[in-house]
C-alpha cells in the first residue's frame, strides 16, 4: 500500500500534467526510502526500481508495459497485470495474506546496498548508456529548460570549469 505522502505527490505530478513516468519515479523514491529506513531489501537497484514501478501501476498511474523484445515476456505480462489491476481501481481480488507475507519476508532477508548513492548512481549510468548519446543529449535539454536563468547560469559555469579541466 503506497504512503499517502507518495500519493499526493503523485496526484500533483498529474494535475501538473507530468509524464507517468514521472508520476512512477515517486513510488521509486518510496521504495528506495524503506529499504534505506531497512523495512526491506533488494537483491539489485533494478529490483527495487521493478517493485516501485509495479506499485504505481497497480496505484493506477498510466505506465506503459515496456514494449515486445525489451524485456523478457514475464516481465511484460507482470506489468500488463499491474496495470489491469490499477486500472480496475479497487474491484481487483484481495491480496493472498500468506503470499504477500511470504513476499515481504523474503525481500526482508535481501540486503540494503541496492538502495545506496553508488548502486542508484551506477544503474542510472548504465541504463542512460543503453539510450545512447542523442537520448542523453535530449534530457539533458529538457532538463535544462526547467531550470531557469539563474540556475543555467551556474550549470554553464560548472561545466566551463569541467571543460578546462580536462583540456589541461
């Protein structure tokens, strides 16, 4: 069950008209939250990225199952089922208590590295090198259009400074 925090922020995220993506990356972030508060833990960063995303289709965020050939068919249809489910609202069945409990003891036995700066920072690397360089350079753009003069300003300094450094 998702935190009523993560809700209303995802709630905004909609109203403001955000990508489900975007609205996923807060169930993400919660996940990552409990198993750094050690309520659980993850085998690797791209399980504990799987549960979030999973939880925000079956909280009915619009999130696409990733497309044929991408990943493997149990995944795919994992993903169509938790966006059946989000999108059946509440009429979907009760949870099995001793599958979820036998769930939650078993990710309570995994460790809690997976939710660490180094493990979140070396997946992001690793699946932003899978997108190639003209799909880092577009979100790299559209990231700069949010962030206003000011702070343009001071990213076009850290990296002129980056610029010299390597040229020494």
């Amino acid at each position: 069950m998702p935190e009523k925090a993560t809700m209303e922020r995802v709630r905004e995220d909609k109203r403001e008209g955000k990508a489900p993506s975007t609205q996923a990356g807060e169930f993400v972030r919660e996940e990552m939250d409990h198993i750094r508060e050690g309520k659980h833990g993850a085998r690797s960063t791209k399980q504990a990225i799987a549960i979030g995303l999973s939880k925000a289709r079956r909280a009915g965020v619009g999130l696409r199952a990733p497309a044929k050939g991408t990943t493997s068919s149990k995944t795919r249809r994992s993903a169509q089922l938790a966006l059946r489910a989000g999108r059946a609202g509440r009429s979907g069945r009760k949870p099995s208590a001793r599958r979820s409990r036998a769930t939650h003891a078993a990710l309570r036995r995994e460790g809690r590295a997976a939710a660490s700066r180094s493990a979140l920072a070396s997946q992001a690397r690793t699946s932003a090198r899978r997108r190639g360089p003209r799909a880092r350079k577009a979100a790299a753009a559209r990231a700069m259009r949010t962030k206003g003069p000011q702070r343009r300003r001071a990213s076009a300094r850290k990296a002129a400074r980056t610029r010299a450094r390597s040229t020494r």
